[in-house]
C-alpha cells in the first residue's frame, strides 16, 4: 500500500469525521435503543418483537458478513469497494421513508411493513462491515489507529446530537403518526448517502503489495485455522457471550421506562441527545486508552457502561434515573467501537481483518438469538425487571472473564504461523 503522508492522514480524518457527523445524524432516526423500540410499540407489535430489535440488528449483521469477507478476500481499490459496499443500505432505508411517510400503513399489521424493512437494512450494514473494517486499516496507521478512530466516533455523536434534536421536533410537530417517522427515515437516507460520497475524497494508496490471490479454498483453511489455534482468540469469543444478554436489554429500556413514568414519545429525541453525549466522551477516552494501556481495558470500560445502564434501570424511581441509563448506554457505545475495531486489528496482526470481524459477529449470532429467545420467554413469567437483574448479572460474568481470562492481543500476539 502507498505510504500515507501526515497530511494524507490529516485530511483522512477530516473527512471521516465528516463521515462519521453524517451517519451519526442519520441514525439518530433509526436507534435500535430508543426509536425502533417505541415505533413498534406504537405501531402495535408484540412485545416480543419489540424485545428482539437490538439482538436481531446484531444476527442479520451476521449472516453476510463471511459473504462479504469472501467476496472481498482480494480486493485491490478498497475505495471503490468501501463505496459500493456502503450504498447498499440506502435503497431499504428510502423504501421504509416512502412507506410511512406517504402510504402511512395503520392497523395490527401495520408494524410488519417496517420490520421487513428493517430486515433488509440489517443485511446490508451487514455486507458493509467487513470491508469498512478492512478500509480503515488502509487509511489510519496501526499505532495511533485508536486515536484517530476515538476522534472519528465522537463526530458520529455530534451528529447524533444534532439528529437527536431534530427527532424530538419532528416527533413534537403536527405531523402526525407514522408519517413522521416516515420522514424521519427520509432525512436518515439523505445524510447517510452524503456520508457515503465523502468516502470518493479519501486518500487511500491502493494495494501494490504481493498478497497472492486467495482462493475460496484458501480463505476457509485460514479461517480454520484461526479458530483452531487462536486461543486468546477464542477466549475473547467465549467471554462476549454473556455480554449478549445486552441486546434484549437494550431493546427494553425505553419501552419499559415509559410504561414506568408514562412519558412522551417525543422524549426519544433527549434520549438520543443524552447518549450522544457520553459517546462522544466515551468514544474519545476508549481510543486514547485503548492506544496507551491496551484496547482490552478500553473495552472493558465500555462493557461496564452497559452493565451500569441496567442497574440504573433495575433502581429506577424517576426520570432521572431514565436519563441516567442512556447516560451510561451512550458510555458504552461509544467507547465500544474504537475499542471492538481495534481489537479486531491487534487479534488478526497482519492477517485478514475481515475474516476476524466476520467471525466474531457470526460466533455471536447463535447466542445473540438465544438471549432473545430467553427473554422473550422469561419476561411475562419474571417480569422485566428482573428480566434486566438476569442480564446484568450475565454480562457481569462475562466481564470477569473478560478481564482475568483474556490476555491483552498487544502484549501476547499469535504465535502461530500464517
């Protein structure tokens, strides 16, 4: 690959940045912790529909991310791929916006028109990962990559911010239901594809080096063979699925909230203006940590902000403590991204990031899946509160782990030959 320059790499962060700023903004229509949830819930759904947003967004991601690490083995203009790759996701995103916005469908099936929809979406972010992983190692250098990617993530939250704002006016204006959310996912279109055009400025060398052409054949053997012989690999595997429990809880907070305290839906708006908040913060300190004390503690960080989300929400008498839980769920996004992206590069080395990316999503899937099964199974037995007692417990567990079972990938690379 071309040897970037600092300016080279200036103007790359500039433009992420940019980047980030616009899906930030965008998906502040389309939270999987606050939107979807309380849509659905308008639009009539069963609970465990609702229950299943979180952990289902993380098992369709799944299913084409190895298609995708295929299809993208040898590529040679990670450009042109991250683009192409990235423009997928725009057409169920329009699609959804045109849906609600101008049929507005109602009645008890209403919810089921959004939810193909949302399926499809998944499957693309999906089909983009792997390859947007795979772009980021070209365009950011290995030993400040946490940086540079903490600084990108907390403009995806200064959009989000932005875009928080605009969804609790429009969700307040006279614009009634669903055609309002409808245009909410219009707008969410229209800033993720200028995200998307930015990606043709980046300075990106394309790849001169010697990689042989890897055969489908090939590519499986690898894949094997990290499973195999990767063993902090597989602890780290092994210790993300307990943290699972997260996803049937984040799904849970707004709904289970408002049928606490009864508040607005409009109120969907400050909880995104709230998460944003912390992301950013927690975006910015996990890169900065994860570069000087090692990406593991900077994830171990970010797991704690959920596992505090829900014991604000296990305690919760006001709004406050309504706040609070985003407070913390913004806490552990951010600082989940640069910190799992930065996991992925040190695991694989000079290997395939792709193929780690791929594989960590895909191992969860299963697990991810029966975390909603269970919780759509124990909530009316158990009750959601202890429903989210259960999760925090899990993910705690799976934190210990975490923390005295996995070693630092930095301080103890794979040995084994590639």
């Amino acid at each position: 690959m071309v040897e970037l320059t600092k300016n080279n790499l200036s103007r790359n962060l500039y433009l992420n940045c940019i980047h980030e700023f616009s899906w930030g903004f965008g998906i502040a229509f389309h939270t999987t912790y606050a939107i979807i949830p309380l849509f659905l819930k308008k639009l009539g759904a069963p609970d465990a529909v609702i229950i299943s947003v979180a952990g289902l967004f993380s098992i369709l991601i799944a299913f084409p991310m190895f298609f995708s690490a295929i299809l993208g083995r040898n590529i040679r203009n990670i450009k042109k791929a991250v683009f192409l790759s990235h423009s997928v996701v725009l057409p169920p995103i329009f699609f959804t916006g045109f849906i609600f916005a101008f049929l507005a469908p109602t009645g008890p099936n209403a919810w089921m028109y959004y939810y193909v929809c949302f399926i499809l979406y998944c499957l693309a972010v999906g089909f983009i990962i792997p390859i947007w992983t795979d772009f980021l190692a070209h365009i950011f250098p290995r030993e400040n990559r946490g940086h540079y990617l903490g600084i990108s993530f907390a403009f995806n939250s200064i959009g989000g911010f932005a875009g928080g704002i605009i969804v609790k006016i429009l969700l307040n204006s006279s614009i009634p239901f669903p055609n309002n959310f409808g245009w909410g996912f219009i707008i969410m279109g229209i800033s993720m594809g200028l995200g998307i055009l930015v990606y043709l400025f980046y300075n990106v060398g394309n790849k001169t080096d010697k990689t042989p052409h890897k055969t489908i054949a090939v590519f499986w053997q690898d894949t094997k063979n990290i499973i195999q012989s990767h063993v902090n690999f597989r602890r780290y595997l092994l210790s993300r699925i307990l943290i699972t429990a997260h996803f049937p809880a984040m799904s849970l907070y707004a709904v289970y909230t408002q049928e606490l305290f009864g508040f607005n839906i409009s109120e969907a708006g400050l909880f995104i203006v709230l998460q944003v908040i912390t992301f950013s913060l927690g975006s910015v300190a996990s890169g900065k940590i994860g570069d000087r004390w090692g990406h593991k503690t900077a994830i171990i960080l970010s797991f704690s902000g959920y596992l505090l989300a829900i014991i604000f929400t296990i305690f919760a008498t006001s709004m406050i403590h309504v706040y609070a839980i985003f407070l913390s769920l913004g806490l552990g996004h951010g600082g989940f991204m640069p910190s799992a992206m930065n996991m992925v590069y040190e695991f694989a080395e000079s290997r395939d990031s792709k193929t780690y990316m791929a594989l960590i999503d895909t191992f969860l899937a299963p697990f991810v899946l029966l975390m909603i099964i269970g919780a759509s199974v124990l909530d009316p037995i158990i009750g959601t509160r202890n429903l989210f007692v259960l999760a925090g417990f899990l993910i705690a567990i799976g934190l210990l782990l975490l923390t005295f079972w996995v070693k630092e990938p930095r301080l103890y690379p794979h040995k084994a030959a590639d």
